[in-house]
C-alpha cells in the first residue's frame, strides 16, 4: 500500500489567496455601490405612437446608480403601466446601458361615444381615444367596452379571420356573444354567430365568398348558406 503524504499549502500561497478575495470583494462593492456601472445611456426601441419622453418618464432611471442596483423588473412594470403599451423588456447591458424593448397595441376594432372613438386592441383591452388608424373596422353593440362580454366576443371573432378577410371588414354588428357578423366594405354580409367555433368559420368563410351573393352564413360551418 503507498502512502501520499499531502504538503499543506505554503504561507505564500495562502497569502495570495487571501489578496485575490479581497481584491474579488473590492471589485464587488466598487461595482455596486459607485457610479462605476451607472447607467449613462437609455435605449429605447419598437416605439410608433407612445412619446419616447412618457417612457423614459415612466422608467425614473435614477443618476449615479449602479446597474446592479436597478430593478429592471420593477421599471418594466411602471412602463407596461402606459395604457398603449402591451408588453415590455427592460435588460441592463455592461457597462453602462439600459436597453428597453416596447411592443405597442394595434387597434383591431373602435366604437365611437361622445368622448371620440376609443381603440381595442386584438386582447380586447380598450387603450386610447383617438381616431382609429385607416382599415380599423368599427364595433356596433348596445354597451360596447372592455369589460363588454359582447365586445369581447366580437373581437375574438374578428381576430379569428384570415388578414385578407378582416380588411374586408368595415363594421362589426354585436347584438349578443351569439349574434355577431361582418359588414364588408362592399355591401355583403356575413353571419358569424358566436366565437365558438370561430376557427373553424374562418376556414370556411374565404372560399364560401366567392360565390355570388350577398349574405353568407357561417354560423354553422358545416352547413353554411349564401343567398
């Protein structure tokens, strides 16, 4: 049997050791608690109709703070905040970056109320009252909002349909979650019924509207009917 007979470490070497912990140690509360990573430059990208300012704003990036010390999380939160805003990314990026990535809602329908027309995006979440942009087709229901299961409903039909269909699309007319149709820009119509289904109906519907007529009825997409 052999017998290994281990040499502690050399005082040298434990003394360096030491020196590369505190150096390590040093280096960590430099970087956290001195302007050494502060932040100096804000990026911000994916804005179309959001104010780069109200962003920035909302992001309340503190001066002199290192980048360790932000709560990305937190900022993120205080953005997403902004009605118009559907999601968004905050990441720091060493040294001295923050970099913000912003998906903005898009206007699927609007309905018009004495305060101006007021935009849905494809969540069915209201979040402006502007003019809707050129092709946004307009809702007609009795009590149309977010909080609406008729408008609801009348978004998750629209968002359904293939693009060629939806901006075909000029009215959504929602008597009931299933009473729901499209009145195209051409005059015809077609009856959708409720969302269920819809998937299915939104199959159906593109080769059904190339045969003549003017009504189309895919309430019941396995037997649909044109007259």
């Amino acid at each position: 049997m052999i017998s290994v007979r281990l040499r502690p470490p050399s005082r040298r070497m434990m003394l360096c050791g030491l020196a590369v912990a505190g150096l390590v140690v040093v280096l960590a509360l430099v970087a956290w608690f001195t302007p050494l990573l502060a932040a100096r430059t804000v990026t911000i990208e994916g804005l179309a109709t959001v104010p780069e300012q109200q962003v920035r704003d909302a992001l309340q990036v503190p001066d002199g703070v290192s980048l360790l010390r932000l709560d990305t999380d937190e900022m993120a939160r205080r953005v997403a905040a902004i009605p118009k805003v559907h999601s968004v990314r905050v990441r720091r990026d060493f040294p001295s970056t923050i970099r913000v990535s912003v998906q903005e809602r898009t206007a699927v329908l609007y309905f018009d109320s004495p305060q101006g027309s007021h935009l849905l995006d494809a969540d069915g979440v209201e979040f402006a009252i502007e003019p809707p942009p050129p092709g946004v087709p307009k809702l007609t229901t009795a009590h149309p909002g977010d909080s609406d299961p008729v408008t609801r409903a009348a978004v998750t039909v629209l968002t359904a349909a293939s693009r060629g269909l939806r901006g075909q699309v000029g009215e959504v007319v929602a008597r009931s979650v299933s009473d729901i149709e499209l009145e195209l820009r051409d005059g015809r119509t077609v009856l959708w019924g409720g969302a269920a289904d819809s998937a299915r109906k939104a199959e159906v519907v593109v080769p059904v509207l190339t045969r003549p007529g003017q009504v189309y009825d895919v309430s019941t997409p396995d037997l649909v009917t044109v007259r």
